[in-house]
C-alpha cells in the first residue's frame, strides 16, 4: 500500500495514487510514453541510464521494471547486474558505461558534470543522443523518486516498457 490512500481502481499502487490529480496523472504518463516511445537511444543504453537511477532511487516499481524486446537486444537478467557493477566490467560497450555514469552523475551529483565530463560524452554520443539521454534520466529519476517517495510497492505483473 503507498504511503497515501487511494481507490483501489485495479491499476496497481503504482496507478491508484497518483489518480488524486488525474490530469498530472495523465501528464506523468503521456511524458513516460513521450521518452520511452521516441528515444534513439539502443535499448541497451536506455537500461544501463534507467537500471542505474532505479538503484539509486530504490523505486520499488522501477526495479520491477522490464524493457519490451528486451532478451532480442541483449538486455536478459544478467545485463541488469552488469549495470550495476559498470565501472569494473568488460560487458558493457564503452556507450552502456557512459549511459551508466551519466546516469549516476545525473541523479547523485549533476554539479560534477563538468568539461571533461562532457568531453568524454562527446566523444561517443552525438549531441542529440545527448539531449536524448538527458531527457530519458530526467524521467527516470523525476517519475522514479515519486513512486519511491509515495512507497508504492511494485505490481504482482512485471511492467514492460
């Protein structure tokens, strides 16, 4: 149960809550839909940045949370291990460590995103792949701490974006 009361609508926690507000709740949804429909970003990038904030953000939700085509792209329930780990691993493309670290710099400490920083980002992500990335994190980690906050638990079926 979340930390609010809400209608149980048969939604899920992760719904109900936000149904207090319906049309920020709409809003919350058409910008989920927003990202993960029209990112550029490989499905292997998208996870590395979205697995890294769902750690930091314990999001009950996000933990849960699985990428539709998944296992065709590589992302099988090892990837998600990989990501946590990706500073010491060979099993990420030097593009997943970047999404990871951007990531967690995003989320933990976005002032420490300095030249260098970018410059490294530039060096294996175009700039719009770039506004691409930041967008995806700002989601991540806005819609993410919500759901953490609120403490909505995760659903009996797994979510598939």
């Amino acid at each position: 149960m979340a930390r609010i009361e809400a209608p149980d609508t048969g939604m899920g926690d992760h719904i109900d809550w936000s149904l207090h507000r319906p049309k920020m709740a709409v809003g919350m949804g058409a910008l989920a839909d927003a990202v993960y429909g029209n990112t550029k970003l490989s499905l292997r990038e998208r996870e590395a940045a979205r697995w890294t904030i769902a750690i930091i953000n314990d999001c009950a939700v996000c933990r849960e949370t699985r990428a539709k085509d998944a296992e065709e792209h590589g992302v099988v329930e090892g990837y998600y291990a990989l990501v946590e780990n990706w500073r010491d691993t060979d099993g990420l493309s030097p593009r997943e460590q970047l999404a990871a670290e951007f990531a967690q710099r995003f989320a933990l400490d976005h002032l420490a995103m300095d030249d260098a920083f970018f410059a490294r980002l530039r060096a294996g992500y175009r700039d719009d792949e770039i506004a691409d990335l930041t967008m995806c994190c700002a989601t991540f980690l806005g819609l993410g701490r919500a759901l953490a906050v609120m403490g909505v638990r995760a659903p009996d079926e797994r979510v598939i974006v």
